[in-house]
C-alpha cells in the first residue's frame, strides 16, 4: 500500500510551510515516527514525522513552500524493510570496492622529481593533478597552477542560501515596525547589589529544592508585571481605531535558537512565583534550542524582554515586537563606580532600555515604567518579596 503524506496543520493561523530539509533521501526506508524532514513556518520550525515504515518517494524539495494538505511524500509500506536495507548494504560494500580500485589505481600513477618539486613550491596537491598517462610530468602540474591574478587560497569562498520563511517573516514584521511605529526609546540604570547578594545566598538552596538555578529573569520578570500594572498603557496595543488594554501579563521571552531569534510566552506571569518563572523559561528556551517549541508557545504576548547582556551588549535600542507597544532591554553586568551617599563605591551596574510605540504610551508612562523595574531589581526584597525573602523563593 502506498500512503500520501500530507502537509499537517502546526497552528491555527499557519496555513503555509517552507520544506527546510529532508533528512532522509528519495527512496530510504524510514520507520514509522522517525523525523524525516524540517518544516519552517512563519512562527517556528516543526519536525515532520513518518506516519508508517516503509519505502519513501520525496514529492517535494527544500526550500519548497507548501500549504496545509499538500502531498509531501509517498510512503510504500508494502515493501520489504529487511530486503531494501540487505540490498542497501550490498550497494554500500560494491561502492567501497569500487573507492578501493580507484585508490589503488591512483597509488600506481609514478611523480617525476622536477614535477614533485613544482607542485611542492606552488602548493599544489599532487592527488588533484590529472594526467592522460602513467606519470605525472612538470606539465601536468603547470597546467594545474593558477593563473596570474587567480587566487589559490582555498579559505576565500562564498555561500549563498535562501533565508528561512521565520527569518523572512522576523524581517518583515521590523522594517514594518520601522515603518509603521512611532518607537522611542529611553534608558536608565540598575544597581544590582542586592539581587546578587540574595542569589549568593540563596542559591544552593533555591537549586535543591527547585530543581533550577536561581537566575536574574525571574527578578526582572516580577519587576516587570508589577510596572505593567502601575502603567497599563505599556501594556496595550492598537488595533486600528482602538486600544486594546490586557489585565494580565503574558511575557514574550525573546531566546536565541538555531533558526534565529524567537520569542516563546509566558502565560500570566503577574501570577508566577520566583521558581515558576525559572522553571517555565528554562523549559521555553530549552524548547527553543531543542527546536521542539510548539506554536502555541509562541503564540500571543503582551510585553517582551530581551537579554542583549548574555552577549555582552552593553547599550541598545531594542525593536517593538509586533503588535505589542513596549520591549524591555537588558543588557551586560558592569562593576561601575557609582556615587553612593557622597562616597564612590563599585557597584555591579546594568543599563536598562524601554523602547516603546509614542502612539500609545506618552513619555512620562514610559518613564515611570522604567523607574518602576529599576525600583523592583534594586530593592526586590521589599519590593517584589514584602520582606520575606526565603517565602518568596519557596524555601519555607
């Protein structure tokens, strides 16, 4: 029986899929769920999986772009798994014979003193010099060096591929935001002194009894819901003539994976705990890196952070992820020295950037927003934990 293998549906709004690659070739015997090819939508790359063992005929090539409910492949289920793959093995045992005799032939072929000499000053490989007879002469070898001007540096070349439809559709939607938004940024400064104090001491602690390290996300995550609440505005978007404002909180986490740059959600974060956030985000990037995030996760978000800092960025201007009105940048942990009570100490310093749509959010919002999360990551312990460190970390 051959079976048609169909383009599945990833999500509800993806009605089209770019093959990315095949990781089987026409006519390999695959089993039944081994990942045969990489889809790439607009939102997230998808394994495809066998839906039967048997014979597979590719209707498709990489860099196709299909829709939902095209014809993929074909499977044959009603061949024979252990004939294909005993045929297989004899093909790949003649095929090493034949390397064999080419080898052996080529170990025949004898090198004239004076052409050995050439191709050693010229750095020729004497193994890529043809020659019509049973000896390789100086003018073999001068046929093979490069012309005048012609560079014989193998390290100077050029790729070029297609981009992926995620990167094609991440282009997208910046230049629009570029085009379409009035995005403004502003900055301040954080003192992290007192999260690195509370992490130093809590965090075997927070580790054992969680399972996770305790990181700075979920002090920023925390300090971010709490000023999403002080100015809703940030939390808001347009939609044509209206404003849409949300009374919950649901973080895009911008991560960096093998196919680019993707933002998975965090669902209600106003409602999480320290341990919570840590455990969802590790589960949501490793998902990313894992390339196993689903559509789901990646769907919706009211507000994103994004951690340039991991990379060393010490200032930048993060871009509006669509259509939401504000993203937060982090960025690198500096030992500064700051003015503390008119004397100068080394403080771990961290610039802090909102980079906002002015349509929505009037400057003294977006101010009073970035106050709000510097306030929540300089003083979490009264601020985001009400006094009651080991409660908030779940220690107690």
């Amino acid at each position: 029986m051959v079976l048609e293998m169909k383009i599945p549906s990833p999500g509800e709004s993806i009605t089209e899929v770019e093959i990315s690659q095949w990781l089987v070739k026409d006519g390999d015997v695959v089993r039944k769920d081994q990942t045969i090819a990489e889809l790439d939508s607009d939102k997230a790359t998808l394994d495809l999986p066998a839906e039967a063992s048997g014979k597979i005929t590719l209707k498709a090539h990489e860099g196709d772009s299909m829709s939902v409910g095209d014809v993929v492949c074909l499977i044959d289920t009603s061949e024979s798994i252990t004939e294909i793959e005993t045929d297989e093995t004899e093909s790949n045992i003649e095929s090493i014979k034949e390397e064999k005799t080419q080898i052996t032939q080529s170990e025949n072929i004898s090198v004239t003193p004076l052409a050995r000499n050439i191709a050693s000053e010229k750095g020729i490989d004497l193994n890529e010099i043809k020659t019509e007879g049973q000896k390789i002469t100086k003018d073999d070898v001068l046929k093979a060096v490069p012309a005048m001007g012609a560079s014989s540096d193998d390290s100077r070349s050029e790729t070029k591929e297609k981009l992926s439809m995620l990167r094609r559709k991440v282009s997208e939607r910046l230049v629009s935001v570029k085009n379409e938004t009035a995005m403004l940024t502003t900055f301040n400064e954080a003192d992290l002194s007192n999260i690195f104090e509370i992490r130093k001491k809590y965090k075997e602690a927070f580790l054992q009894r969680h399972g996770v390290s305790l990181g700075f996300m979920s002090f920023f995550t925390l300090s971010v819901t709490r000023a999403l609440e002080l100015y809703p505005d940030v939390n808001s978007m347009i939609d044509g003539d209206e404003k849409i404002s949300y009374n919950y909180s649901d973080i895009s986490i911008a991560v960096s994976g093998p196919k680019g740059l993707m933002t998975p959600v965090l669902r209600n974060a106003q409602k999480l705990s320290f341990s919570s956030v840590e455990q969802e985000i590790k589960r949501l990037a490793d998902s990313v890196r894992n390339k196993t995030i689903t559509v789901d996760d990646l769907t919706g978000g009211t507000f994103t952070i994004s951690n340039g800092g991991v990379f060393g960025s010490m200032l930048s201007t993060p871009i509006i992820n669509p259509p939401q009105s504000g993203i937060l940048g982090m960025h690198n942990i500096i030992q500064r020295p700051v003015a503390v009570d008119g004397k100068v100490e080394i403080r771990p310093m961290m610039y802090l950037a909102l980079s906002y749509d002015h349509r929505i959010i009037d400057g003294n919002q977006s101010v009073g927003f970035l106050i709000a999360v510097k306030e929540g990551v300089e003083d979490p312990e009264n601020i985001l934990m009400g006094g009651k460190i080991e409660k908030s970390l779940g220690l107690t």
